[in-house]
C-alpha cells in the first residue's frame, strides 16, 4: 500500500449552513492513532444540527470537518498501535472517551465526565474532533473494529447506527427474549434496531411510523407488524396487537415531539421505555400516567458499552443488513447536495452517504 499523500480534500464547516470542500494537510496519527483512508461517511439529523451551527463543542468555524459514521481502509498507524495494519478495512464508533472518568470505566464513555476536553483524552468524531466527509481521518485504536470480509462499506457505514439501539438496549436491561418490542421511528436507528430485536430473540417486533416505503422496509428487515400512524391510531392498533396489555418495551426512535407520549400509552404495566432520539424542543407527556403504570424510562447517548462490538459480531452472522438502507450516494465535492436531500428528504432518503 503507498504511503498517503500529504494533502487531501475535506469538508470543512466556515459557518451556519456554509460548508466547503477543500484541500487540507491529511493528519499524521498520534502514537495509539491509526490513519483511515474513508471509504464512505453516512449522514444523519445530528450532521444537520452541525451543519446548523446548534451542536456544542464544535472546533472553530474553519477548522473543521464533520462526519461520524464512516468506514475505511488503514492507511498508517501510529508507533504504539499493533492491533491494526495498513490495508485492514475497519469500521468505528464514534466516541472515544477519555478512559479516566467514572463514566468511561463502567463504558458509559458516551457520557464521559469529560465530553469535548481534548486534553483529557475525550474524542468524539465529527462532534468534537475532525471527522470522516473527507479522504482521510484519524481515530483512536480503541474505537476502530476489524470488518469480517463478508461485510460491505455499506454494512459497515450503519454499525454505528446498530450501535446506538444496542447499547438502548443494554441499558435496559439487555434480555428482550420472548418480550413484545415496539420500535417508534423506522428511521436508520429504528430499522436497525428492528434487525437487532429479532437477532436477540424477541417475540414480535411491531415498528411504528408514518411513510409508507420506511414501513415496507422495516417489514423486509424482520419487523413482525408495522403500524402507520398516519392511517390510524397507533396507540389503538399496537394496545390491539397486544391484547390489550401493551409491549413489554417500547424504544422511542424518532425525535417526534408527540412519541414520549405514544410510549407511554401503548407500554404495559410494569414495561420499559428506552429513548434513544433527540429532540428538537422540549416535549410534554403524562409522567403521573408512567408513574401509575409502574413503567421504567431508560435513556442512552450513542453506542456505547461497546455496543458497536456486539454489532459487528450481529453483522457478520447476517442479522444485520446494512446496505439495503443506503438509497442515496453523493461524492464529496457534493455534500452540500446531499445535506439538501436529508434535510428536504427529497426521493425518500433512508440513509445517505458521502463518498470521497
């Protein structure tokens, strides 16, 4: 494998709604780095939140590039990282935390004591640290995982994304054997998390959500029973499809305003709520209702608890499928066209990558 150039193109965010592509030095990787030349860089609502200018502790306008779920190819490591070599395809997480908070060392590194200080260690890429809409990243050895050669770029591209309804997940608890699920958002986390419900053994999987070609998707990718909420009353047809009970867990996916209180109409007795979504206001639902029933409101950041482990090792026995989520593709010098598309969801985008 040649040696990587020393300059390379890059997205790079000069304001609020102004991103350019131009050419930047390509990072020498630190001592437990390793260089990646990016194969491809999904985008998501939290690109657009960037993109915006409303993510906190962002690197100075002009200095930086975003990107947080991409997959690539080691181009070099750094002089004390032996785990990987030039020529291995990788995938990633996107945090990194700082390894020395109480948080980090029960791996609830998402929420690291330390979020956004660089010199305690803390990375998070494409929030906090350059990220992947370019040739070239660099990333901490800990959060990079080998690719099984029977994965694709585009598999790949949605670990991430697999990560986060895993760890929503396991902060609950972990055991969905045998239990009704109900995914809110058929969304990329939502049809992920979908897949994994049904790789961990649950009952039924019941997603729901309100465009039709999402939904459809969702039913290709394992989901038991979907439910549009635009055609009738969710809270009736899931109480419907339970027997009146409600689902044993409901994972809210979507970043609906209306959602928290969807989920709490349709969770049993006794049940789980898991968030995973971001919200873009404030959000009003009947807690005393959550209260009388006795339900548990889990929340989670991210992939953490290396989650995105348990990812790879769902991928690689075929429970996860990646690529089919992959409709739209743009090259680099294209972004701007392509955080159109998302934010417009022109041509109904389920995921969206950049390709350098």
């Amino acid at each position: 494998m040649t040696n990587p150039p020393d300059t390379m193109r890059a997205a790079v965010l000069f304001g609020p709604g102004d991103i350019r592509v131009a050419d930047r030095p390509v990072p020498v990787p630190g001592p437990d780095e390793v260089l990646v030349r990016v194969a491809m860089c999904g985008t998501c609502g939290t690109d657009l939140k960037i993109f915006d200018g409303h993510f906190p502790l962002t690197p100075p306008f002009g200095q930086f590039t975003p990107g947080h779920e991409w997959t690539g190819t080691v181009a070099a490591t750094g002089g004390q990282v032996d785990e990987f070599a030039a020529g291995d395809r990788v995938c990633i997480e996107a945090h990194r935390g700082c390894g020395r908070c109480d948080n980090c060392l029960v791996g609830r590194y998402t929420a690291c004591l330390n979020y956004g200080d660089l010199a305690k260690g803390h990375r998070a890429t494409g929030m906090t640290a350059n990220g992947g809409f370019a040739e070239y990243a660099v990333h901490h050895v800990s959060a990079l995982y080998p690719l099984p050669p029977q994965l694709s770029f585009e598999d790949a591209v949605l670990i991430t994304t697999a990560g986060t309804g895993l760890y929503g997940i396991d902060v609950a608890g972990g055991y969905v054997a045998g239990l009704d699920v109900v995914v809110v958002g058929p969304g990329p986390v939502g049809l992920t998390t979908v897949q994994v419900l049904k790789a961990l053994g649950a009952a039924r999987v019941i997603l729901v959500g309100t465009r039709p070609a999402r939904l459809e998707l969702g039913k290709r990718l394992g989901a038991d029973h979907v439910v549009s909420a635009r055609e009738t009353d969710p809270a009736e047809a899931v109480l419907d499809l339970t027997a009146g009970h409600g689902a044993d867990m409901t994972i809210e996916c979507s970043g609906a305003a209306e959602a928290p209180q969807l989920c709490a109409e349709i969770t049993k007795r006794g049940g789980k709520i898991v968030v995973v979504a971001f919200y873009p206001d404030k959000v009003t639902f009947d807690l005393s209702a959550v209260v009388r029933k006795n339900i548990t409101i889990h929340t989670s950041r991210g992939e953490g608890g290396n989650n995105v482990k348990r990812a790879v090792a769902l991928a690689a026995l075929g429970k996860l499928n990646g690529a089919e989520m992959v409709t739209h593709r743009f090259g680099l010098e294209e972004i701007a066209t392509a955080f159109r598309v998302l934010r417009e969801r022109d041509g109904d985008p389920v995921k969206v990558v950049v390709v350098p």
